[in-house]
C-alpha cells in the first residue's frame, strides 16, 4: 500500500494551528505526529513553510454536465476546483436535461466516476411534478434534495404551493433551496423594462431581484420548515434581512436550518457593477456593501454555517451582453480559498475559522463519512497553501474551461500548492496529476 509521509507542516485542523507530521497510507490518514521517523514511505514531502488543511468541501456547484458542456464539464471544473483546494464537491441538477429522475442522476454519477478529478455527490432535483421520483433518493448516497423557490433552466421552478408543502412535509432528506420569490422578481423586471426598454442597467440587477424577493422566498422556507420539522439549507444568502431567520444559540449539529454564504457576496458589492458589468451578475444579486459586511459578521458568529461558492461558469461571449440576454453565474471554485485567505490577510478572518467555514461545517451538515478533517483514520483530502506566495489571476493559470475569472487582474497573497484526493495526487505546484480519480461520497443517516 502506497505511503506518502508530509513532514514540517502547520497544520489547521479543529480550532487548532500545530506543527506535525502527516503519514498516509492508501487513502486514509495512517498516522499524524510531531515527528514521524519511523515509516518507510514511498514519497516523503517537505511541507516546511506550507499550512496543511483539511481539503474544501463545496457544497453547490453547477460544473454544467451535461448538456451545457460548452461553458464546462466535470473534467474541467474538477481540475480547477482541485487546483484550488476543493477536494470535494456537491453538483446542482439544472444540467441539460434536468436530474429530475433517479435514472437520469445516475447518470451523473457514472460520468463523474469517469472523468472527476475531485470527489463529488448531485443532489437530486425537484419540480413541481416530480415528488414520487424525489422519495426514491437514497440519502447515503446523494447529498440532498435541492428546490429552486426562483426561476432556474429548464422545468424546476417549483412554485406550486400543494407540491412545496408535499416536498417539506414528505423528504427525509437534506433539502437545500434557491430563494428569490418569482412573482416579485417579474413585477420588478416589468416596471424596469418599462422604464429602459431592453438596456436595463446592470446596476439594477440587486433592485430587480431585490431584498424583497429573497427576504419573502426564505422566510416562506423557513416556515414550511419549521411547520414540518424539514432538514433546511437556504443556499447563498445575499441580505442583511434574511439574517435573523438563522440562530447562532445552538451547535451546528443541533440545527435543522441551517445557510450558506458565497464568496462573491462576500466579495463584491453593487459598487463594483461600474467596473465589473454583467460578470458579476449573480442570481440572487450582489447587493449592498452593508448588505455584503453583515452576511461575512453572520459567518464569523454562526448564523451562516457555510462558505461555498455557487460556481457557475458561462462563455465570456456570454456574459459580455446586455442585460436581459447575460446568463447569471460565474467560475469561482479554483479562487475560493485563496479568496478568504485575502480576507484572512486583511484581519477579517482566522484560518481556524476559514477551514471550520470551508471544510468543517459542510462535512458536520452534510454528514460525510470521514472527511473534512484532518484525523486518523479519516480521509486523505488534504491542501497545502503557502500563505505568503503572492500571485496574480491571468488567463493563462485560469483552468476553467469558460477561461475567464471575475477574479482576473486580482493578486492573492496566499497560493495553493499541493491537493491531495483521497490519498491521491491531485495538484502539484501549478501541474495537475489526471491519473487518479475521485470518488463518490458516502453520507451517515439516521437509522
């Protein structure tokens, strides 16, 4: 069984920074130590200089297979996301066609097993017409059921109030949501296509797809949950509003609510659409900059129990349209760790706090068998950054297959170095190691 022994590193792991030795065996984590000296090892890797963290683990993705395999695919995305540290990740199911069938999510699956450079799960999808399909899902094999509360592709606005309350009161399992409330979004889009025409400004966007619309989708969420006891996660919260809809009074374990913050909500705000137009158009908007700083203090005391990245790639001829014809979304995954890692540079954050955020959290919400920690016995996903390796996003190190970035032209202090999946090499100093491949998570459930 291969052995890889990575001495000298600080490791950040459970609260904790300390200097230790990591021995893997296989795919697992033999041994960690102060000093590890009595293993013959395959590869032995300094890591002096370098922190150790659990790998990431993203929990909402759409890396666009299939069907929209233009804009990116499994391969693709996967080797960005590895390349920036995300061992893991959760996939959306608006692909073409719709994940709407357990046939058609193992189709997923089996293309994943095929080509994913980083470990993965889909979540199921649902729509208005589909709830038997849904209570087929195997919860220790698929992460979750995910609800689009607004507009998506293809047929998975789930609008009917019968079929939300059939969903909330009958899925055992995780159900993770997009709230924007529809009918607000088209009052709003028709008073601003009446007042521009077709050239709406961008700077409208978080004033179309306002507060208002997520503030009255989440709240409803939250109600069907409460009222039906459901599993809930209110994917990328974009409001200071929707805030006190979440508790910071009880242990993550505890909760049965729980949300997710995104990297550009924590990043930009509605003055960057002067500089930035359509690449950053997002749905639900990137609001305020009051709106931005306090959804990063809810992620700091618990209210937000997740950093994700919502990673939505579209082709750069796209995106650069007007705005009723630019698709929302943008490639985020190979930027998101260096990106809170600038927010640790700049006094915002810990790295205890990034990896609890990042990694952590979503293996406690999600269940995950062994992963998102650095422990004996668990999973080999690990990243080595170095902290103080400054770089700048070009299109020629940008691996998303769409080739663009709304980082681009942003220097990072911080660099990824190595990713190791599952005991595997994944990334390597800037090259991508295509040999191994990952695997698919497994989730713990309730007996």
């Amino acid at each position: 069984m291969r052995r890889i022994l990575i001495t000298n590193a600080r490791i950040v792991n459970e609260g904790n920074a300390f200097y230790a030795d990591i021995l893997i065996e296989g795919q697992f984590i033999k041994k960690i130590e102060g000093t590890i000296s009595d293993v013959q090892a395959d590869e032995v890797i300094d890591a002096s200089g370098l922190w150790a963290l659990p790998g990431l683990i993203d929990d909402q993705v759409h890396f666009r297979e299939p069907g929209l395999t233009h804009k990116g695919d499994l391969f693709t995305e996967s080797r960005a996301a590895v390349a920036g540290g995300v061992t893991s990740f959760m996939e959306m199911p608006n692909t073409v066609p719709n994940a709407l069938t357990q046939d058609l999510l193992e189709q997923k699956y089996h293309a994943a097993s095929q080509k994913s450079l980083a470990n993965y799960s889909f979540f199921m999808g649902a729509s208005n017409d589909n709830l038997e399909e849904v209570l087929k899902t195997d919860g220790r094999h698929v992460c979750g059921v995910k609800i689009f509360m607004g507009s998506s592709t293809g047929n998975m606005l789930v609008d009917d109030g019968k079929t939300l309350e059939g969903l909330f009161s009958k899925v055992p399992l995780l159900i993770a949501t997009h709230c924007e409330d529809e009918a607000t979004i088209r009052k709003n889009t028709a008073e601003y296509r009446k007042k521009y025409g077709e050239d709406v400004p961008i700077e409208c966007h978080p004033l179309i797809r306002s507060e208002e619309a997520c503030y009255k989708s989440s709240s409803f969420a939250v109600e069907l949950a409460k009222k039906y006891n459901t599993r809930l996660h209110i994917l990328h919260i974009s409001t200071a509003k929707e805030l006190s809809l979440f508790r910071n009074d009880i242990p993550l374990e505890e909760k049965r609510i729980t949300a997710e913050a995104c990297i550009h909500h924590l990043w930009f705000s509605d003055e960057d659409y002067r500089e930035k137009g359509t690449l950053i158009k997002w749905n639900p908007a990137v609001k305020k900059a009051s709106d931005r700083d306090a959804i990063f203090q809810a992620v700091l005391d618990g209210r937000i129990d997740v950093v994700a990245t919502d990673h939505a790639p579209h082709t750069r001829q796209e995106k650069e349209n007007t705005y009723f014809k630019a698709p929302s979304g943008g490639p985020l995954v190979q930027h998101s760790l260096v990106a809170m890692m600038e927010m640790y540079h700049r006094g915002k954050i810990t790295p205890e706090q990034i990896v609890e955020k990042m990694c952590h959290n979503p293996a406690k919400m999600f269940k995950i068998d062994r992963r998102g920690y650095i422990r004996e016995g668990y999973y080999a996903d690990l990243v080595l950054v170095h902290p103080e390796d400054r770089w700048t996003v070009r299109p020629d190190n940008i691996l998303y297959k769409c080739g663009w970035s709304p980082f681009e032209g942003q220097e990072f202090k911080s660099k990824v170095h190595h990713t190791i999946v599952s005991g595997n090499w994944s990334y390597r100093n800037g090259r991508i190691h295509e040999g191994a491949l990952g695997e698919r998570l497994a989730f713990l459930v309730d007996e």
